[in-house]
C-alpha cells in the first residue's frame, strides 16, 4: 500500500477515524489518498484506544516516517477537524497544506446560523476559485448575516475555500469522502475482535487490489475512464466558448459574460481550475480546440493508466490461518475490558435531518423525518414516553352512518338512523 501510493498517487491524504462497534470498543484512525482514477487508495489504519492528541501524534508521525517528510513531497491533508488534529498540524506539521471537510465545517456553522441562502452562499464561497469570486460571495454574507460572516472571516480561507488552495495537490477536494468510503468499507469487520477485525481489512484490501488491476487491463486509453468521461462532458460544453488567440501560447477565452486567460505552455488558465486539478477546464479545452490538438494530451500523468497501474502494481500477499501462525516465547496479549455500550449495536452512521438517505433502491424516495409530535399533548419537539405536559382532551368518535352537522343535505334524517341513499 506505502509503495502503491508512492508511485502513483497524488500528494493528497484524507485523514478519520471511526469507531469499533464490538464490546471492547476502540477506533480506527485511517490515511487514505486517491488514484488516478479518483477512487479511494488506502495508506494506512491503526486501531487506537480512543481519540486522542497522543493517538493522532503516534498515527502521523509514524506515517510520515513510511512515506517520507512534508518538505520532501508536499503533502496535503484533508481532515474533520477532529480533537487535536488542529494543534498537531501547527505543532509538528507547519509546512503543510491543511484542509478542513466543508461539510463538517457547515455543521458546525448551521448550529448558529441557519437558513437555506445562508447555506447556499456559504457553499458558493467554498467552491470560488479566484480570490475575486471569494470576495464577492463573502461581501453577500456579510449583507445577509453580519455575524455569520464574522463567523466565517475568523477561518482562514486556504482551510476550506478553493480560491486558498495549493496547486500542487492536484486535488480541490472539499469534502473528506475519501475517508467515510474507506470507513463503509471496513463495515464489515468492525464490530469484530482486533485480530479478525484485521484480518477481515487485509483480506477485503488484497480483493480490491487484484479487481484494480484486471479492470485496468482490460481499459484502453491514455486516461483513466473517470477522467475521460469528465473530458467528454467538458468538451461539449467547450463549443459554447469564444476563443481569441494573442499570438504566443496565451488565449483570450470568453463565455457566459465572463472573460479568462488560458496559457498552454504553462498549463494553468486565471480561472484556476486547470491549475488546481491537473485537468484541462473548459476554457483550456476550447484553446487546444483553436490549436487543433489533442485534449487528452495536456492531462496531468497523474491520472495517466500507467499511474494507476503502478498504484496496484505490489499485491498484498495471502496468509495462512491464524493456528498456524508461528509460536513466540511471550505472554499472550489480553483483551481489553468489554465495554459493551448500553442499546442495541448500530451497524450504521447516524445522519443529521438534512443529510440525503440512500435508498437500496434509487428509483424510491427516502422519508425523510421531521419534528416529532406528541400524541398526547399535540406539541412538537418530543414524543408520548418523554411527554410531562397536559393530557391533550380528544374528540369523541362519531358512530359511522350518523351526522352531527345541524345542516342537513338531502335524503339525511335527525337522530341516529343510518343515512340512506337512493339508487339511481
């Protein structure tokens, strides 16, 4: 996995944890990065005791011990703004790019501020690309809600905003994905014990190597099918561009009222995108258009087949069961004291109200729950067993065939004889 990510991979890692659902309890704290075709590659993982600054500082300072310095290779980290991982980056890894997971960021900021237009321009910010565009969508905060723009004026925009981001990565990821896909991927062993936890990882990881790698052997193309396939959609778009060209390697491209500059030598374009992803925007792609070139021919080698193919190059050797492991001269380790938590084990994340469900099937709609109601008082907020209000005076059922109504229709009679209805 150390030699697969060296050789292949972009300088971007995703760090998480997740809990252990058996009775001892526990966590996994997870590095993972992303291949070339924009799919999960797992660095490393550890099972720790609990979430702590000592937990995190062993974790990176060990990985980075595998896979080589900052200063070095340029690493960029994407994380949830877990416990202490603030204090370490500053602490023992200044020189590094660090990302926060906007998601985990909006959580946080919708506790305080709430609204969808807040939501919406928030999001806007995160996805500018030039300083301009950041600018102007923070100025539209401030209008809306001057506290929520002091909010978001305190978190420095290269944490969670695209305009603040390196180039170097590759990667304007702004969510940490990478690491809750590789958290649903070991779903399967976690509430397992250390020794079958890890077995059932090492075993799912060495079936994900092997199908990597006859998939891409039957792949065709300079570009992984990911990448092509964003290609594909990005030159359709391109055609609607306006493209004047300065007579060097420089084009003037114009679309939708708004007007950048496009460098081919240099591969970059001034809206940044090309700069940030390694992929040609669609500005760029409508000056190699005008240069009668090839498109795929300016995509950066990290998403290059041969990149994924030496990514998954190394296998992860099988092993034999666990009694014919070979015998030590030491104790036995323990197990830790069970723990087991009070309730029925939850195999799956808890998710907010406004977080989308997936469905096992796409094509049926998720309910979605809102407020409680409380059937015995009728107020909102909690339910019948945590009630401490009033009991909520009901109405009394009207026998099926009677009216109560003092107006009456035709064909009805008073009292409580059924309503007849003639036919025809």
């Amino acid at each position: 996995m150390r030699q697969g990510f060296l050789a292949g991979c972009r300088p971007f890692i995703g760090l998480d944890v997740c809990h252990l659902k058996g009775p001892w309890g526990g966590q996994i704290l997870s590095a993972v990065g992303k291949d070339a075709n924009e799919q999960m590659f797992s660095i490393a993982y550890a099972v720790v005791e609990a979430e702590l600054k000592d937990s995190w500082t062993w974790f990176l300072t060990t990985l980075l011990n595998d896979i080589g310095s900052v200063e070095s290779h340029g690493w960029t980290f994407i994380s949830d703004t877990q416990k202490g991982l603030v204090e370490i980056f500053e602490d023992i890894l200044p020189t590094a790019d660090h990302r926060f997971c906007v998601r985990h960021m909006y959580n946080n900021f919708k506790a305080e501020f709430k609204g969808k237009i807040l939501k919406d321009t928030m999001w806007l910010a995160a996805y500018a690309t030039t300083s301009i565009e950041f600018q102007n969508k923070m100025e539209e905060m401030e209008k809306l809600d001057k506290n929520a723009y002091a909010y978001l004026k305190k978190i420095n925009p290269t944490l969670w905003s695209r305009s603040g981001f390196s180039r170097r990565s590759k990667c304007n990821l702004l969510v940490n994905n990478l690491s809750e896909t590789f958290n649903g991927f070991i779903l399967l062993g976690r509430d397992k014990s250390i020794i079958t936890l890890l077995e059932t990882i090492r075993r799912l990881l060495m079936g994900r190597f092997q199908r990597q790698t006859s998939e891409i052997d039957k792949y065709e193309g300079p570009d992984c099918p990911k990448i092509q396939e964003k290609l594909e959609k990005i030159k359709v778009v391109a055609c609607d561009c306006h493209v004047e060209w300065s007579g060097g390697e420089e084009y003037e491209v114009q679309r939708n009222g708004k007007q950048y500059v496009v460098n081919l030598a240099q591969k970059c374009c001034r809206c940044r995108s090309w700069d940030l992803t390694g992929i040609p925007c669609i500005h760029a792609v409508a000056s190699i258009f005008y240069q009668k070139e090839s498109v795929e021919k300016f995509v950066h080698p990290y998403y290059h087949t041969d990149a994924f193919r030496r990514s998954y190059r190394e296998i992860i050797h099988p092993m034999q069961s666990i009694k014919q492991w070979p015998r030590v001269d030491m104790d036995p380790v323990q197990p830790p004291p069970v723990r087991r938590p009070p309730g029925r084990p939850k195999k799956s994340r808890r998710r907010d109200a406004d977080e989308p469900r997936r469905a096992a099937n796409p094509f049926k709609l998720v309910r979605k729950h809102g407020s409680l109601k409380c059937g015995k008082c009728g107020q909102f907020g909690h339910n019948t067993r945590t009630c401490k209000g009033p009991i909520k005076e009901k109405r009394k059922a009207t026998p099926r065939g009677t009216t109560t109504s003092t107006s009456l229709g035709v064909g009805q009679r008073i009292g409580k004889q059924p309503v007849t209805r003639g036919r025809g």
